[in-house]
C-alpha cells in the first residue's frame, strides 16, 4: 500500500462523508436554521442589527431575509449547503487519508484497519468534538459582525492547539509504549491530550453573544450540527478504514501466494 | 538462506511496522495535502467573512447555511 493507495481512498471516503453530511445536514439541520432565520427576520433578537452595522460600518453585510438577499434562502439550504459539506468532506478525507498513511505500521501493532481507524477517531475528536464543546456552532442570528474577526481567530486557534495536542498526544503514547507497553502508552497519550486541550480550553476567553435568543431552538440547532459534524466523520472512519483494509488483504493475498510460490 | 527461511511466511505474520512508509515518501503529500486543505478550509469558512477579501458577499451567501451548520463562526 502507498501513499497514493490512502489518498484516493481517502477522496472517496470524504466525498461520500459530504454527501452524508448534506443528508444530515438539511433534514435535520435546515429546520433548525429556518427557525432561527424568522426569529431574526422578525426581530425577536433585540441585540443583533445586520442590517445597522453593515450600513453602519461598511463591513460585510448579509441578510437572511428573503427578498433582498443575491441568494435565496433554497439555493442556500440545498446547492450551497452541499458546496460546503462537500468540500470540507473531500479534504477532511483526504488529509485523513494521508495522516492514516503516517499512521500505518507506527502505531504499536495495530493492523493497518485498526491504525486507520484510529486516526479518523483521533481526527474527529481534535478537529471537530472538542472545538465544538469550547466554541459550539451558533445559528443565524447569533453572533455579532463586530466581532466575527476575533471568534473566527479564536476558533482556528483553538482547533490548532487541539489538533497539534493530539499530534503530541500520539508521540507521546508511542515513546510510552516503547518504554512500557501498549495500555500504560495509550493511557499517556490519552491524558496529554486531555491535559492539553483543558489548560487551552481553560486559558481561551469565552465566547457569550447569545442574548436572548430562545435555548430550545439554540439546543437544536447545536445537536443538528454536532450530528453533521458525527455524520461526517463517520462516514470518513467507516469509508476509509472499509477501503484501506480491502487494500490491505487484497496485497496480502497476493504475497501469500508469492510466498507459497517461492516455497515450491 | 535467508531468503527460504523468510519465504513460506504468509503476509498475515508480516509485522505491521514492516508496511510504515517512508517519512521522505509521505512529506511532500503531506506539504501539499495541509496547505490545499488549509486553503479550502479558510474558502468555506472565513472568506467574506472574518477575511473581508474578496469584495462583497457572494461567496458569504453561497456557503452560508454550511458556515453554520459545520460549525464555523459565522454571524
């Protein structure tokens, strides 16, 4: 198996967790939106002034309304939503792909399905569940323009230290594990990991601009995008480690039978 | 004899760090692999956004319901 054999696979994988993500996405998560949408259309959220601010300040605007927005509201929910999850799909695959080719025959004696697996678990923990339970998805409506500039630097930081801890997590686990053994260098990597990423969690400010937006639509929209988020990733996992481990015990037949040829 | 005392092995006892593929082979995949996920990544996130290049809100409004739905901050 080569690099190339993990990033086709890897391709495939991502493209079929963008189409799952989609899926999930706008049936569960699209309500959600819509919801928000009206409260804001409506001007249900005293705290939140696009239109104002954009007018106010020459920054970017955007409208969720219908009438006045250059793309309406179902091209938004259907080919645009899929632009994203697509594209993030693929190259989350990919990168994933890529990292499970670092990762195979270097992580202890996992067999190459077991070690891709592994890094597609690792990859949604870092990149999307622990961002998500520092920096949560907010819905239309929520979130000042003002202040888009630092939550975004703040989110990508904090998804860095996130990604980078489990890198070192992973060092750490096989310096461990040469030391001692798989289960006490699983344990190692497992609490640098957490180590890391609670002083980051700790140490980045918090992010409050929900005002008074309604809880039970904000809980809704957050689990839709967290299942987005799981949908994804799961798919990416299953895919890949499905496809890598077809690879695998295709080449390992055809070394049995090298092998049982040169024994003749 | 190495080679016939090696060989009636079957790839299944094959050790699974025997198929780890060069870190010289994986780097430039890597390089590139990171960069060109970077770039997509800010594309869908952040462009008209946090990152007021290009002009305007297109690209904003196209991949907007994703910003929010993938968890991007978004407003």
């Amino acid at each position: 198996m080569t690099t190339r054999t993990f990033l086709v696979h890897g391709l495939l994988a991502g493209l079929l967790a963008g189409v799952a993500a989609f899926v999930v996405a706008y049936t569960v998560g699209e309500p959600q939106v819509d919801r928000a949408i009206a409260l804001e259309s409506a001007g249900a959220t005293a705290d939140h002034h696009h239109e104002d601010e954009a007018a106010a300040s020459g920054s970017v605007s955007h409208s969720h309304s219908h009438d006045d927005a250059a793309i309406s509201r179902t091209t938004q929910s259907t080919l645009g939503l899929a632009t994203g999850t697509l594209a993030i799909g693929v190259v989350l695959g990919g990168l994933t792909g890529l990292l499970a080719a670092v990762g195979l025959g270097r992580l202890g004696s996992l067999r190459p399905a077991a070690s891709t697996g592994l890094v597609a678990l690792l990859g949604a923990v870092s990149f999307s569940v622990v961002p998500f339970l520092k920096y949560p998805a907010t819905p239309p409506a929520v979130g000042s323009g003002e202040t888009i500039d630092s939550r975004t630097a703040l989110w990508f930081g904090f998804v860095t230290v996130s990604v980078l801890g489990v890198l070192a997590a992973v060092a750490v686990a096989r310096w461990a594990a040469r030391r001692w053994s798989g289960v006490p260098g699983t344990i190692a990597g497992a609490a640098a990991y957490v180590v890391v990423v609670t002083v980051a969690a700790l140490a980045f400010p918090k992010v409050d601009e929900l005002g008074g937006f309604p809880a039970s639509i904000l809980w809704d929209f957050r689990i839709s995008s967290l299942l987005t988020l799981l949908a994804m990733w799961a798919v990416i996992g299953a895919a890949l480690t499905a496809l890598v481990d077809r690879s695998w015990r295709r080449q390992a037949a055809v070394e049995a039978q090298r092998a049982y040829a040169a024994a003749l | 004899m190495a080679h016939a005392i090696s060989s009636p092995a079957s790839a299944g006892s094959l050790s699974p760090s025997d198929l780890a593929i060069p870190l010289r082979e994986l780097a430039p995949w890597l390089v590139l692999g990171a960069l060109f996920a970077m770039s997509v990544l800010v594309l869908i996130s952040s462009v008209q956004g946090a990152i007021t290049i290009p002009e305007g809100t297109a690209i904003h409004e196209w991949v907007h319901d994703g910003r929010h739905l993938l968890g991007f901050p978004c407003h």
